[in-house]
C-alpha cells in the first residue's frame, strides 16, 4: 500500500530534532557484487555463455596416432535466460503535499521512498545470488506449530532474508513443489533476528489453510523465478543429466557444476585448505571465500587476529572487512555474506563470474524522463525500478562449495 500521511509524519520537519539524520537500518552491501564483473550487456533473447571443458585429443607421442585421434577442442556453452524482479515505490500524494513548505523536507520523503525501494530491490538480488533459483527464503521448522501467529525457521540464520510487511507463499518442496490453498498469502507483522521467528496478524493456518509444518517460504511471486545462483552453479551434490541452461553437466560434473568438499571431521581451516588445493589442482586460483557469519565467526577466533583486514573504499563503494588463509597459489580473503546458506562456503575465483543485466542495475523505469508518475483511478504517485539478468560463471571448475562440519 501506499504509505500515509501518518506513515510520513517522521519524515516530517516537525518530527525531526535538528541535527540528527534518519538511518536506514536495512541490509546493504553486497561483498560479491563488489567483486564479480557486472555488465549492462544481456541483449538477445539468450546469452550465449561458453565453457572449455577439455583440449583437443589429438595428441600422441607419434604423429599417426595422434591423426588417427578424433575431437577438437571440447566446449560446450550455457545460454543463460533473463528473470525479472520488480519493486514499486509509492507516495500518497495527498500526504507529499501535506509536507512542510520546506523543499528540503519535501525531496527528502521521495528520496526515502526511492532508497528504501532501491536497497529493497538489491537485497532481493544479493539473496538470489547465493541460492539456488527457486525463490525460496526459508523453512518453516518442523517443530512449529503452524496454527499460531508465531513460526520459527529450520534455519534460523535465513531470518535475515525477511522484514515486516513481507508477503509470503508456501510450498511443498524445495523445487517443483506445489503452492499451498493455491497461492494465499501471509503478511509478515513481525521479525525476531535473534530468535529467527516470524509473526502473523493471527495465526498461520487462518490465512494459508493448507500450511504445514517444514513446507518452504517465497515471497508471493518469488518461488521458480529467481535468478539462479552460486548455489545452483555449484551445487551440493553432483549435477545430474537434467539440462542447467541447455547443459547436461552430468558428463563433466566438477568442470561444469563445480567442485564439492566435504568438511565433515574437519576445521574449518581444514577445510578451506582442502577446498584450495583441489581447486588449484584443477588449474583455479580462487581468490574469494564467502561464508555466513555463524562460520565466520567460527574462523575469525581460530585465525590469528593479525589476519583481519580491511578493504579500502574504491571508486566510492564501501569497502569490507576480511581475514584472509594462505592459498597454495594465491591468499584467499575470507568474506562474510549473510545469504551464504548455514555450514556452507563459497570458493571462488571472482574473475569468472559475471552478472549480466539489461537496462542497468538497478535500472529506475523513466517516462519521458520522469521517474514519478500519477496512478491511474488511484490518488497516488509511483516509480518503478527492476533487474533484467542472470548470472552466469564462466569456469564452474575453479569454484568449490564447502560444507562444514
């Protein structure tokens, strides 16, 4: 809904006390989009995304067998699609005019309404690129009682991907699964970040009948159309024949879906360490490790502290902190990401990653050059901004995804 004059009062020159600044506490900052290459290139109805699997086999240690050797060179190409996400600011205009005769106060409400959006938007993208693409957010625990107003998550670390107001959808399955009471909703009243619960108006069942406890949380439009992540390039276990953007990866799974270390009975030094070398051993030299902040907690007391680090701001993008582990070729700087799933790493080489968009990121939609535009048959004043893209990894083979013990 369209935000009131009651909602705007804050942003009022009466509400404020001279001298202060509202903050916004939304999430922000993306470490991995700070790292990868984005490009404003994704024309086409595809994007032809080539991989070199394998040399050429005509090789031999004599010239007639390697003439009788058949093959060139072995590639294959992913062609990635686009998905879209959308997100929509709104102002009364009732209550934009009802603002102090004060200019300042007045630019201020729409640069609220349009940063909180634009950063609404971003975080949507940050949590789909480290996931799978299937929309999902969440899991309802198996321990909560869904005819209450009150669900607690499998998972609670995924607590971070949800605010109030959130209009959520449940489903039966990870992939493929089916919506419950074909497609109600729930609007999110509440958020505990400590205790990764959510809250309803009432309780779960009386406004998603069919809602069970373990069935899996999107955002209402989210689920099977989300950019499909690190975490479906890399899965956690061996790709299989199924097609991943017109690839079987079932012939080649580690070159194509990635390298997967098992760090069970491990450190989480271990680990890393293990990860790097079988990366190197395959020719990668990963530079990045994203991990959620439980298991960054975890390396940050067994690293020593003279390892922690802080990035410089460049080009006017806010930096980040990092310890950094002695790689076989290369340091690899260990990076915090809250959408990085529990107990999992990411070891990338961040050259070989891209997000591909069209339109710019984020691109704010403009007609005839005006970003606010009045509703039709509605008194209220909107702008628009989305993502056109996909991500796409160039040497799947030189990334690893670790799960920690």
């Amino acid at each position: 809904m369209a935000d009131t004059v009651t909602l705007l009062d804050a942003l009022t020159k009466e509400k404020y006390i001279k001298g202060n600044e509202l903050k916004n506490m939304m999430f922000k900052g993306d470490p991995f989009l700070q790292v990868i290459k984005v490009t404003n290139d994704f024309t086409g109805d595809l994007c032809k995304h080539p991989v070199i699997v394998g040399g050429t086999n005509k090789r031999s240690a004599t010239y007639a067998s390697a003439e009788a050797n058949t093959g060139g060179v072995q590639s294959t190409a992913f062609h990635l699609t686009r998905v879209k996400d959308y997100v929509l600011m709104e102002l009364d205009r009732e209550a934009s005019l009802a603002l102090p005769n004060d200019m300042a106060a007045f630019k201020k409400s729409f640069e609220v309404e349009m940063d909180t959006g634009l950063q609404k938007l971003r975080n949507s993208i940050s949590q789909s690129i480290m996931s799978a693409g299937n929309g999902v957010v969440g899991q309802i625990s198996t321990d909560s009682t869904v005819a209450s107003d009150t669900i607690t998550l499998a998972d609670t670390n995924d607590i971070v991907a949800f605010e109030v107001g959130d209009v959520i959808q449940l489903y039966t399955a990870l992939t493929g699964g089916t919506v419950r009471s074909s497609g109600d909703t729930a609007e999110v009243t509440a958020v505990d970040y400590d205790l990764g619960t959510l809250s309803f108006a009432g309780n779960l069942t009386d406004e998603i009948a069919a809602a069970v406890a373990g069935d899996y949380i999107a955002m209402r439009g989210d689920y099977g159309n989300k950019i499909t992540g690190v975490g479906a390039w890399l899965p956690s276990s061996a790709p299989s024949a199924t097609s991943f953007f017109g690839v079987d990866r079932s012939t080649n799974p580690t070159r194509l879906g990635g390298i997967r270390v098992d760090g069970t009975g491990l450190s989480v030094v271990e680990a890393i360490n293990r990860a790097t070398v079988r990366v190197n051993r395959l020719g990668g030299s990963p530079d990045y490790l994203f991990v959620n902040h439980s298991v960054y907690e975890d390396i940050m007391n067994t690293l020593d502290a003279s390892r922690h680090v802080y990035t410089d701001d460049k080009n006017g993008v806010i930096g980040f902190n990092y310890l950094y582990a002695k790689g076989i070729a290369s340091d690899v700087k260990i990076v915090a990401h809250r959408y990085v799933p529990s107990n999992t790493g990411f070891l990338v080489q961040a050259d070989t990653w891209n997000l591909r968009t069209l339109g710019g990121f984020p691109d704010v939609h403009r007609d005839d050059g005006t970003i606010w535009r009045l509703r039709d048959a509605s008194d209220t004043l909107q702008a628009r901004a989305s993502v056109y893209g996909n991500v796409g990894c160039s040497a799947p083979g030189w990334n690893a995804r670790i799960t920690f013990a």
